[in-house]
C-alpha cells in the first residue's frame, strides 16, 4: 500500500496505514488559528502555524512537511 498523498490551495495532506498528518483550514485551534495535525500510535499531535514558525500560512504543502520534520525532530525519528 503506497502512502495517499494528497494537496489543494487551502489544505494538504498525507495518510498511510500507520499515520495521518494534515494541514489546512480544516483543522483550527480555539482562536481560528489553521493547524498541522498528525495521528499515530493512538496519540494526535496538534501545532498551530504560529508554533510551526513557518512565513505564509497559505503555503499548504510546506507547512504540511514542516509539521512532519518537527514530528520527527520532537520523536527523534528516522526513516
């Protein structure tokens, strides 16, 4: 099963059999703030933009893959 990744101007996403991770308007925190949001070994991990310390909070796709290397910086992940 190949990883179902998926983008559109004002979302991005990736979903695989063990992990999911999304950023975009669908996903906002208390103050409206868009948010990258990843899920995997029954844990989900919510980081608003402004945590995400990233320029253009339009830019989908870069948000997306940013929120993934502090995921793995945080977890000290590798592939």
């Amino acid at each position: 099963m190949k990883p179902d990744v998926y983008s559109s101007s004002d979302y991005a996403g990736i979903t695989t059999k063990n992990f999911k991770a999304y950023y975009g308007y669908e996903v906002e925190d208390e103050n409206e703030e868009w948010c990258f949001q990843a899920s995997f070994n029954n844990e989900t991990i919510t980081i608003p933009f402004s945590k995400l310390k990233s320029k253009d909070q339009f830019n989908c796709e870069y948000n997306l893959m940013l929120g993934i290397a502090w995921l793995m910086m945080k977890y000290k992940l590798t592939l």
